[in-house]
C-alpha cells in the first residue's frame, strides 16, 4: 500500500505537474481501479489536489510538509536574505543548491525579468559535471562520489560541457584550489554558471551558491560578490 502510494506520487516530475487519473495508473504501474481509489484518499489528506478539469496534481498540503524538509530548512532560512542581496546586485539567476545522491538539488532560485535562459528549477535537479553549483559540490564531495561520477556517464547538454573524465578531474583541483566554478556555455551556449561553495558551522562545504548570467566578458565580474555572499552565509550558520 505504501509503495504504491510512493510510485502515485513520484509520478509527479518537474514536466508533469498534473495528470489525469488513468495517465497516472499507467505509470504508476497500477490498474486504473487501484489508482483511482487511492488518488482519492490523498485528495482527501490534501497531499494531492484536483484541478476544474478533474487533472490530479501535488496538493498544497504535501508542499506544506515537504517545505519543513530537514536539513534544508535552517540552510533556506540563513542564506534567503543573502540570496536577495546578491540577487539586488548580480541582477541575474541567484540560487542554492545542496548536494543530493548524485546530482545537485536547487533550493531556491531568485530570478530576473529579461534574465538569460535557465534550466534550473527551485526543487529541480542538475547532473554534477553540468552546471557550476554541481561542479563546487563534486569538488568538495566524498572521494568514492568523486570516482562514481568520472567513471560513468558525462552526458554533454553542449559543445562545451565537460565530458572528459581527465579533464573534470583536473577542473575539480582547479575548483578547490580557486574557489569557484566558472561554467561558461555548458548547459546553454547563452548562459554561464558561476558557483562558490558555503561552509557549516565545522568548515564542511554545505552547500553552493550560484549565479547564471550571460555567456560574456562580464561573468568573472560576479566571483566578489558571490564570495562574500557566501562567507555571509556560513557566518549565520554558526550563529
Ligand atoms: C550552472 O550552474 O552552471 C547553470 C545552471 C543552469 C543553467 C546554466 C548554468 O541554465
């Protein structure tokens, strides 16, 4: 019963945000019977909704329950106002990220009108090799998640993302060394992602902060700001 309750609601990706309920029963892997009677408890706990045309979505309530979701919280709650300083600044995508199985997990995303293109989604996921913020958590991450990640599959979003083991090892080095990621081109050729990592209160890197601006001249101009952004961060998180 839990399982199925877990595949109904995993269903529900960052491009399907609501389903009718027999599209839901096929993948779910479920008979439409099964899926219909359990969609309806859910709407009735509020974890799932129904829209005028009778589409089932996430419910407001899950998100209630989710947004208390440990240890992001107290992370969010640090560094929001940070987030809207550098946003006031940088005038471009400002965002957090945390490290998440093998992928980077976005937190929040402060956007801009007339922003360059961004693939990022608040509750959405990038591969690590892809985009600045996940190439800041690799570089800080466990060896042996270091090793999964350059053996296996380095799918390339454009000419210019790094698929390469020996040349994402030796930009890791550079990360750590530097202190930032400088991804011009790897997600979009428009944009470019420029991440720092944040500290916790024992100097382990937490999280990465972010910025995507246009592919130009101007991205490195962000690296100040961001830094001291970030320092801002891990001070109020040992507070
Ligand atoms: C990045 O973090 O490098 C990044 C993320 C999303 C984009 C572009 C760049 O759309």
């Amino acid at each position: 019963m839990l399982g199925r309750i877990v595949r109904i609601i995993e269903v529900f990706g960052p491009d399907t945000p609501a389903l009718g309920v027999s599209e839901l029963a096929r993948r779910a892997d479920l008979h439409v019977a099964t899926a219909s009677r359990l969609v309806e408890r859910l709407v009735g706990y509020g974890w799932l909704q129904r829209d005028a045309d009778r589409k089932v979505r996430i419910g407001v309530r899950l998100w209630e329950l989710a947004s208390r979701a440990s240890p992001t919280l107290p992370l969010r709650e640090a560094a929001m106002p940070y987030l809207e300083d550098l946003h006031a600044v940088v005038r471009h995508h400002t965002q957090l990220a945390v490290l998440d199985g093998d992928e980077v997990l976005f937190l929040e995303r402060l956007s801009a009108r007339h922003a360059v293109i961004n693939l990022t989604r608040i509750a959405g996921r990038l591969p690590l090799h892809a985009s600045s913020s996940g190439e800041v958590l690799l570089a800080h991450a466990p060896a042996e998640l270091q090793e999964r990640v350059l053996s296996g599959p380095l799918p390339a979003y454009t000419r210019f993302t790094v698929t390469d083991p020996k040349v994402l090892r030796a930009r890791l080095a550079d990360i750590r060394r530097d202190g930032y990621a400088l991804c011009p081109g790897y997600i979009d050729e428009r944009a470019t992602g420029v991440a720092v990592p944040v500290r916790g209160p024992g100097g382990a890197v937490v999280a990465a902060l972010g910025v995507v601006v246009p592919n130009d001249d101007n991205a490195r101009a962000t690296i100040p700001a961001l830094r001291a952004t970030a320092l801002g961060i891990a001070r109020s998180l040992t507070q």
